[in-house]
C-alpha cells in the first residue's frame, strides 16, 4: 500500500515523539536494573580515592563505596576511567550512571545534577614548598598569590571567589605539584584527606598549611536528574551502608578513621 510522503513524514514524527517521550519517561534504576550493572565514571589516577595499583587493579576509596552500593542495588559495577574535566559531561551524556571521584555537592553541580547522601566529608587544604613560612585559615590569605587548583574542581571555583587572587588552572596533579616545587606558583588547593597521602607517597617538597575555614565539602555520586526511582533506591542503600557499618569499614580502611560523618 502507498502511503503519501506527508502522512509518512507526519507518522514517523509522531512515532519518534512517543518514542523520545517514552525514554524520557524511563527511570535511570530502570535501565540499571535490566542491564544488571551500574555503570560508574572515575579518574582512576587519585589515590586514594581511585587508581591502579602495581597490577593494574582499579582500587581505592571510591570505587570501594561504588562497588558496595552496586551490590546494595543488587546489581554489578562496571568502571570506566577518563579524566576528571570529561567526568560530570560523561554522567550528563549518559555515558555513566554515576560519577565516583570524590565529587563535591556544590551548589552549582546541584543546579544540573542529583547527588546521593554524602559518604564523606571534607576541606580545602593549602599546599606550600617547605621553606615557605606560615600557614593558612582563609581564603583571603591567599590574596596576591599565584594559586594552583584542578581544573573544574571545587577548589577553582573557590579560589576565583576571592578577588586578587591569581588563579592557575591543571589538568592532573603532578603538573600542579612540579609548578608549586619550582616556584611557578605560591600555593596549592587540594583535598585535606588526599593531602596526608600524597605528603606520604610524593617525594616533593611541599607541605601542608593548613585546612581553610568555611571549606566543608560533602562528597557523593552525582546522576541524571529526573529519575525518582533510582534516588529512593541510592538513598535507601547508603543508608542502609552507613547504617551497617560498611561506609565506616571502608573508610578505615583508606584513612585510618571515619571520615563518612559530618566533622563537628
């Protein structure tokens, strides 16, 4: 039968449109579960929250608390690394359901994506070289001083808060680290609970000078907005970890104490 191309046009875009709107209407723990997987983006070069270890096993905090909520969900976790500047994209692009690397709850993030309960806390911390006198409280302290900070962390948006402050922007760390041991910058902002494992593993002569006041951060996995059904589920088995005692376990594990708890 002959169908004339105006009532074929018109059919095709109606069927698309059922279509596009079906899948928007689809929950993200829909997509999981049928998969049987939960499929997370990370770094895999911050230790310790993500890397490869000396056999090329993906390890770390976060894929430790990544892992765990994939089998609270009854599911498995697939991991897949790339930088952390093409993270967040990935997640929005659906290419992850989830991001695991230690991805603050900012206000801006919030504005384009959900965020599980938080499964740790923590600060910005200033790094100096070693014969750098003095240490730090504040960010306007920092005024007048070439700052370096990933690019699109948390810790870049802070520095740019404070007018005066030169701000350098690095793709990893051991560029930022090179710069600050050389002299190309003044200070460093990193995690404070990353810090005491670079100062142990990194021979470079830097050290810490000081967690800044006003710097709490709540670390969780970021997701799509719009899927209800996969937020009850995520938020019901942090819970339930945090609850059980498997956040605090594998916090021990990597820090030597509970860092899953807001810091009085």
């Amino acid at each position: 039968m002959k169908v004339k191309k105006g009532v074929l046009l018109a059919t095709l875009i109606a069927t698309t449109a059922v279509s596009s709107l079906g899948a928007r209407a689809a929950d993200l723990l829909d997509a999981v579960k049928a998969q049987g997987v939960l499929r997370v983006g990370t770094e895999g070069t911050y230790p310790p929250f993500t890397y490869h270890d000396s056999d090329g096993k993906l390890v770390g905090f976060d894929v430790d608390v990544a892992t765990a909520l994939a089998a609270k969900l009854g599911v498995k976790p697939v991991f897949y690394t790339s930088e952390w500047s093409s993270l967040l994209a990935g997640v929005q692009a659906g290419r992850f359901d989830i991001v695991a690397n230690e991805v603050d709850t900012t206000p801006q993030r919030k504005q384009t994506l959900d965020f599980s309960p938080a499964y740790a806390y923590s600060a910005a911390e200033v790094l100096v070289r070693k014969d750098e006198k003095g240490d730090y409280q504040s960010i306007d302290q920092l005024k007048g001083k070439t700052v370096a900070v990933g690019i699109g962390s948390n810790f870049e948006t802070l520095a740019h808060s404070v007018p005066g402050i030169n701000v350098k922007t690095y793709p990893g760390l051991a560029e930022a680290l090179a710069d600050l041991a050389t002299g190309r910058v003044d200070a460093y902002l990193n995690d404070r609970l990353f810090v005491p494992y670079l100062l142990k593993t990194r021979n470079v002569p830097v050290r810490g000078a000081g967690v800044l006041k006003n710097s709490g951060e709540e670390v969780a996995f970021p997701y799509v907005k719009g899927n209800p059904k996969f937020s009850a589920s995520v938020s019901e088995a942090m819970q339930s970890m945090q609850k059980d005692g498997t956040l605090s376990a594998i916090s021990k594990k990597w820090f030597g104490s509970d860092v899953t708890r807001p810091v009085n």
